[in-house]
C-alpha cells in the first residue's frame, strides 16, 4: 500500500514538501539524518524548528494500491503549488517533479518554457539565486591577494632558480605538435642569454614569471619575438638576446 502526504509548515498550514511513500517513508525526512538529502527542505525543517515549532505531516491520499496512481497525485500536488525557483509563485522545496529530476541537459530557457515565460524564468531563478547567496564565490579581500602572492612569488615559487632538465625538454618537445601537425601554444619554449652568456630555456608561462624575478620586460622580449626586433641597446633587457626555441 503506498500513500501521498505533505510536510507542513505549522506557521502558515502550507506545505512545503509533497512526497509519495510506504511505511515509516513520511516520517523519515525529520530524522537528525535523512535518508534522501535536499538542502532546501533541510533548511525549511531547521528554520521551523529554530522558531520553536516541529513540521506536520498530512496523509493526502491512504491505502493506494496502484503505484503509478501514487506517483500521479503526488505529480498533480507538485504542479498545484509549484516548486519554488522553478514555477512562478511555487512554494515547494521539491528539487524533482514527479519521481523524476527534469532533464534539460543542453535545453535554454526557450526550449523548456517557451519564449514568453523564459523571461519570467530567468527573473525567477536570478532572484532565487540572490536570495541563496548570489553567484559564485566571494572576491578575496586585498589581504588575502596580498598573501597569495607572497606565498607564490620569488623565492617562494617551487620553480623559482629552476630549469627544466634535458629529458624533461625532449619530453615536452615531443608532445608540442598536434596530429594536424600544428603545436600546443601553452608549449612554446623560448632560449633567453644573459649579459653573462647564460642560457635559460623556458616554457609558457615561465617567461613572464622569469622576467618579474628578473627585473626585465616581458612586453619587450615579446616585441623582439613578434616585430623582429633586435636586441635591446638600452632599457631593462641591455644584453638579453630571446630567440624561440624550435
């Protein structure tokens, strides 16, 4: 035998859950551990219970024999009062409608409410989203960047003072060009000497990192690369000599 039932909220009588079950199913979304977890419900049941009141439980529909019956009053309840921040003035925490979460993987709005009620939808969602704590995480303060970056930099850095070795080189040489024969742009590596005829190889991102520690310009090595320009006479980068590495 099944049954359809709801949580009440005892503040106002409205339901905030509708659910189908069997046995002790009603009764287990108010153990200190639920069985199925829904961070929206859970969130109502601890804001009744910190108001000093203990959600109801309302048996619907009784003695159900047709399990396919069940699901559809428990289906038909849900569209009746809508889930909220998904039907316009909803008021259920139910995450799936029905027993089945919708799928709308790679739908747009338009697709699942149609033109005129996708606009409504975005609304809806947009205001749920701020009302949950808006949209991703939070900025970090000027602090904790300042932090960061100390933690990071210089001699901090696990590859500062570092060259990659020769095998490591031939490694991620092999791996630069594509099966269309072009090459990954994150490998590119470029060979810079030094005033002291020192050679550093260095891949991506290394070379902006290399010319912070160094004191040097990243913009004019780039220069040099992309504009053919000779060495530097005069600047940050006098004696420096960049060339790619193939």
């Amino acid at each position: 035998m099944y049954y359809v039932y709801e949580l009440i909220d005892p503040r106002n009588n409205k339901p905030f859950y509708v659910g189908k079950g069997t046995g002790n199913r009603a009764r287990s979304h108010l153990k200190e551990t639920p069985d199925t977890r829904n961070e929206y419900k859970e969130n109502k049941i601890a804001s009744i219970r910190s108001a000093g009141y203990e959600p109801l439980i309302k048996y619907v529909v009784e003695n159900i024999v047709d399990e396919d019956l069940a699901y559809s009053i428990e289906d038909m309840l849900i569209k009746k009062y809508g889930r909220k921040g998904y039907d316009k003035g909803g008021i259920l925490t139910n995450i799936c409608e029905g027993n089945s979460p919708p799928n709308h993987k790679g739908k747009t709005y338009e697709d699942i409410y149609g033109i005129d009620k996708a606009i409504e939808q975005r609304k809806l969602r947009s205001q749920l989203q701020r009302d949950r704590g808006g949209y991703g995480p939070k900025k970090h303060s000027e602090e904790t960047i300042a932090k960061i970056k100390e933690k990071s930099s210089g001699s901090n850095n696990g590859m500062y003072g570092k060259t990659h070795s020769e095998q490591t080189i031939k490694k991620i040489i092999s791996n630069r060009v594509l099966p269309s024969g072009k090459e990954h742009h994150f490998s590119k590596g470029y060979e810079l000497v030094g005033p002291d005829s020192k050679s550093y190889i260095l891949y991506g991102g290394e070379l902006k990192l290399f010319c912070k520690e160094q004191n040097l310009s990243f913009e004019t090595f780039r220069k040099n690369l992309s504009d053919n320009w000779p060495p530097s006479k005069r600047g940050k980068n006098v004696g420096w000599l960049i060339k790619e590495r193939k």
